[in-house]
C-alpha cells in the first residue's frame, strides 16, 4: 500500500507538469530527489560519463543502455564528424587556387589596382590604401610616432605624472623621484653627500692655503702697523691718534666713548622726539630726514634700502676681484669692510 501510494503521488505530479514547454527549477525540485554523476571513462576517441536520476517517491527509474545500442550511437557520433569533414572539404574546395585568384584581380581593379579597401591614418587622419589587412598607419613615420606616444604614456603611468621613474638612493637605500637622470641620491643624502665632500675638500686643500694667506696678510698688517692689526686712527672725542681693537670703534677709549654720547644727549632737547623712541636723523642714501625705528636704521624706505644694498653688493664684488687679482700677484687685499664708503651708513 505504501508503494502504491508513492507511486499514486508520483503519477499526480507527472500530471501537474503534462507536456512541459521547458524545463524549470519547480519542475526539477519536485520531481527529482538528486542526480549523481559518475567519473568519465575514455573510450578510444569518446568519453563515456554515467549520469543516475533519482526521482522522488519512485527512486532511479530508467533503462540501461546495451552494448549493441551504445556502438550505433559511436557509429552515428562517427558518421557525422565524417559528414562534417566532407563539408569543411567542399568549402575549401570552393575557395580554391583560381577562384581566390579571380576575386583578387576584380577587388584590385575595383581599388584601382589596391589589395584592400581605403582607410583612415590613425594618428595623421590621411585616407590611405593599406599594404596589410592589420594596416593601421599610412607609414613608418606615423607608426613609430604612435608608438612613442604610447610608450610616453606608459611611463607616465607608472611615473605617476613625474618626468623621471623612481630610483634606489646609493646612500640610504630609498627609493625616491629624481629630478633629472643623471640624480643618484634623494635630496637629504644629496646635501648632507655635498656637504661632506666640501669639508673634505676644504681640510684637504683649501683649508691650509687659507691659513696661510691670513697668516702672511696678518703678518702684512702688524708689520705696517707698529704691531696692530687696523691702521691709526683719530679718536672722534679728543682728536688723539690711537690703534683701534674693532673695525667700526670711533673713540680712543670708553670715557671718551660716554663724554661723546653724553655731550650728544646733552646737545639734544628730549622733546625734539615728539613722542618718537629715537631722534629724527637724515638718509644715508636720499638725504631726507626722517623717523627711525630702530637704533642702527641708516636708510628711509625700503627703495633706499635696496640702493644701499646694490651699492654695498657692487662695491663687495669689486673687492673680490681685486683681492683674486692681489692673489695672484702674491700681494695682500686690504680688509673688505674698511673700503665700504661712509656714506652708505656702514
């Protein structure tokens, strides 16, 4: 009675889905329980795979081939790959050697004595008749220019928008953009590798001879002045000649340093300043007078500021030149300082 019923229910669900259009997933779900497939076996030139359904409420019905059966399907499988081979051997044959040869003149007269249609240059945009059926460029200059344009690209791409790809610094081992190709080391290894090569350089040579040049110009300057580095000067106070100990002193002696400023102060009335911090003095470079902001201000304006520095600049240029030109005449150059004109303030 069981099997009875099972068979009953299987027979309901075969009559729900009576002559299906197509196979869908509520279709498979009800019918079948599972499907087992079974490794392939090679038969020659088949392959033979056993496939076992399972339906519900009945288990695996079906019928197993026979041997007999199985060779006429081998034979029917053979028989139309050689029906198929005779085909493809037909549309060969009809593509043959005369054939070929006939269209090929009538395309070339048709193109005016051209193997293929005209097309259009895909880098210069010139109509063009190709030599090839992958011709995609009018000539050889077309081509390559293409092809650097691509390579170019390529390597922005992976430069990632810098002029030069990515190198190993030789000195810490990162790696790093270069900013031109012939750059070996990133910028922090760049300057402290320059600044380490100058003081060898510097301890090695240049560091003696300049010892030596000082030595002599010091020598030089006692020399000329009784033992004194600066020249005599007249003290600006009491008018007594004496040798100063700095470039820029104006007074024999810090007592005559205070009389003069006190004397200055005293000369001067406080209210002059107008509720300035510093009295009204006159421009270095213009002649104007005007308010300083600070003690050691020379100039009025920023414009009379940079005509002092380009006075100053020049002047230090000419120095230089002259002090290479002593050099090489083995003749000592007077301090830089001292030759800057008073005028300038300095």
């Amino acid at each position: 009675e069981v099997v009875d019923d099972q068979i009953d229910r299987f027979i309901g669900i075969v009559k729900k889905y009576k002559d299906p259009t197509e196979v869908s997933d509520a279709l498979v779900h009800e019918l079948i329980e599972k499907i087992s497939v079974h490794e392939v076996e090679k038969d020659g030139d088949f392959r033979l795979q056993k496939v076992d359904i399972y339906f519900k409420f009945i288990g695996q019905f079906g019928v197993d081939y026979t041997d007999a059966e199985i060779e006429a399907m081998k034979e029917q499988i053979r028989e139309a790959k050689a029906a198929k081979k005779v085909q493809k051997e037909k549309h060969r044959a009809a593509y043959s050697e005369e054939y070929r040869i006939k269209k090929r003149d009538a395309r070339r007269e048709r193109l005016e004595g051209h193997s293929f249609e005209k097309r259009i240059c895909e880098w210069c945009g010139k109509e063009y008749y190709p030599s090839g059926n992958r011709s995609k460029f009018c000539c050889q200059d077309c081509r390559k220019a293409s092809d650097q344009k691509k390579r170019e690209q390529k390597r922005l791409e992976e430069k990632e928008g810098h002029t030069f790809r990515q190198k190993q610094c030789k000195m810490c081992g990162e790696l790093f953009w270069p900013t031109n190709g012939q750059q070996e080391m990133c910028k922090p290894c760049s300057k402290v590798n320059t600044r380490n090569r100058q003081r060898a350089y510097y301890h090695s040579c240049v560091s003696e001879k300049e010892k030596q040049k000082k030595q002599e110009h010091r020598e030089q300057l006692m020399a000329e002045n009784e033992g004194h580095l600066i020249p005599k000067r007249i003290c600006e106070y009491c008018g007594k000649e004496y040798f100063p100990n700095k470039s820029l002193q104006k007074y024999c002696s810090k007592e005559c340093g205070k009389k003069a400023y006190e004397q200055m102060d005293n000369d001067r009335d406080p209210a002059n300043k107008q509720g300035h911090k510093f009295y009204m003095r006159a421009c270095t470079v213009c002649g104007h007078m005007y308010w300083p902001g600070g003690p050691n201000s020379v100039v009025c304006s920023a414009a009379c500021k940079k005509i002092r520095d380009k006075a100053i600049q020049k002047k230090n240029y000419e120095m230089r030149k002259q002090k290479h030109e002593n050099d090489s005449k083995d003749i000592a150059c007077p301090d830089m300082v001292d030759t800057i004109p008073a005028e300038m303030g300095v």
